[in-house]
C-alpha cells in the first residue's frame, strides 16, 4: 500500500459501549454490512476494536476481547477474505492471535507499548506494521487532567524514543498517530492540529483519527451523531498537515475529503 496516495481507514467496532452508539456493530448482519459498506464507498483499511477507549470506559478481559475479535473476524473474513484489515488492540496476545489465526495485517496500539511491554517485540515477530499512537496513561485515567509543558515537544520526544526502539527490534513499517482526544483536554486537541506538520519532521507516515470525536461536539454544544461536518473540516486541515491515514466512522464522506484535497494540491 503506497501511503503517499492518502488512505481512508473505516472502523468497525464490535463494542457493546463505544462513544459513537451508531458504530457498534454485534450481531452478525451488522458486521457484514459494515464491512460491505466500508470497501463498496473506497475504504483501503478495516480497523477492528473490540475494546472501547473512550474516556472511563470499562476495562474488559483479554478473554472477552478474544471472544469478540475471534467471532467477528471469522465473519470478516467470510466477507472479504482479501481486505487489508488492522486490530486496535494494546494486548500482544489479542495481536498475535489477530495475525497468525486471521490474517489481520496491521496493529494498531492506542498504548505506544505501554500498557503490555510485550507488544514491542511480539509485533517485531509477527512482521507486520506497527500504528504507534501517543497517550498518557489508559482509557479509564487519561483525561484526569493531562498537562504538559510543550505538548509538540513532549510527543516528539515520546515518538522519537519509541521508534527508535521498535527500529532496533526489527519492525520496518511503522506508522504515528498522534491520539487526538487521549490525554488531551480541548485544547490540546486544536494545539496540536494547529500544529500537526510539526511531526512531519519524524519521517514517518501518520494516522490521524478525529471522527465525530469530543474536540469536536464539545466546541460545538452537540452531540456525536452531529459531528459529521466538523470532523470533515479537521479532517482536510489533517491532510493539508500531512496525514497518510484517515481513521473514521463515515468512509464516504472522508473519501471525497481526500479527493478533493488531492485534486486542489495537483492542481
């Protein structure tokens, strides 16, 4: 997959509680038309998560996220047994059984490694990319109030140290994500798209998900279900900043996001 040509990534979540109630997909129905609907309006990527990371969000066993993930795989899979799909996991059992028993091609680590110091090297094994996203902390601690000194330059640091790490164990293909909305209050949230080119400076291709996220309905005093059009706007400035990847709910719109972006800077 050539990431100069941006790519849209569609989520699929198998949660029972996720921020977003229209994206919980559990029963089987549900699940092939999410997948049908993310590859038929020209998503690249399925993004699987079977654990919510919201904000206080309920901590589940390594049990049950297999449970989950095991279960709807099989379905994906049956659907599209082709389709380039990643696991939004931070437990390096959850990946390495995502992998080897699914085929699942990419890892997506909300955690940067931090919350299974095994992720680092299972991922090395396993020999596939490696989504390194920037938090503080865990889904059920990260918005207690998070500070920072220099948020540009804390990530930097956290980015640079991690990728160097993962360089020397081996891992080939990774890529950041910046975390918009974990450990970050509202305006970091703006600071940090206000300077998102900034981390260009890493070299490495970049994951930006901000769809119908917290930053965007709290400005607005509205609700998920009425953040469409403010996640297309932050979605352009992304890719004017230099975004590779696209993590959203709504796949259609955020393709025409990134052709329209395209053509302007072609132009």
């Amino acid at each position: 997959m050539d990431l100069s040509d941006p790519q849209v990534m569609g989520i699929l979540n198998v949660t029972p509680d996720s921020f977003y109630p229209e994206s919980r997909k559990n029963t089987e129905a549900e699940i092939v038309d999410r997948v049908n609907a993310i590859l038929a309006e020209g998503g690249s990527i399925i993004d699987i998560g079977a654990y919510s990371s919201r904000p206080g969000a309920d901590n589940i066993s390594v049990e049950e996220e297999m449970k989950r993930l095991c279960a709807s795989l099989q379905i994906l899979r049956n659907v599209a047994p082709d389709a380039v799909v990643s696991v939004d996991t931070f437990r390096a059992d959850v990946a390495k059984m995502c992998v080897e028993e699914y085929g699942v091609q990419i890892i997506n680590d909300i955690s940067g490694g931090e919350l299974d110091p095994r992720m680092f090297v299972t991922v090395a094994s396993l020999g596939v990319p490696y989504i390194i996203m920037h938090m503080k902390g865990n889904p059920q601690t990260m918005q207690l109030e998070p500070h920072y000194d220099d948020l540009l330059t804390e990530m930097l640091q956290y980015f640079g140290r991690k990728v160097q790490q993962l360089h020397e164990l081996g891992v080939k293909d990774v890529i950041i994500d910046p975390g918009f909305g974990f450990a970050k209050t509202l305006d970091h949230n703006y600071q940090l798209m206000n300077r998102l080119q900034d981390l260009q400076v890493l070299g490495l291709p970049m994951l930006v998900g901000v769809s119908r996220k917290s930053m965007i309905y709290k400005l607005l005093d509205n609700a998920p279900e009425d953040a469409l059009n403010g996640t297309s706007v932050l979605n352009t400035l992304a890719l004017l900043k230099g975004a590779s990847i696209l993590r959203v709910h709504d796949v259609k719109e955020a393709v025409e996001v990134v052709q329209i972006v395209k053509k302007m800077l072609t132009c």
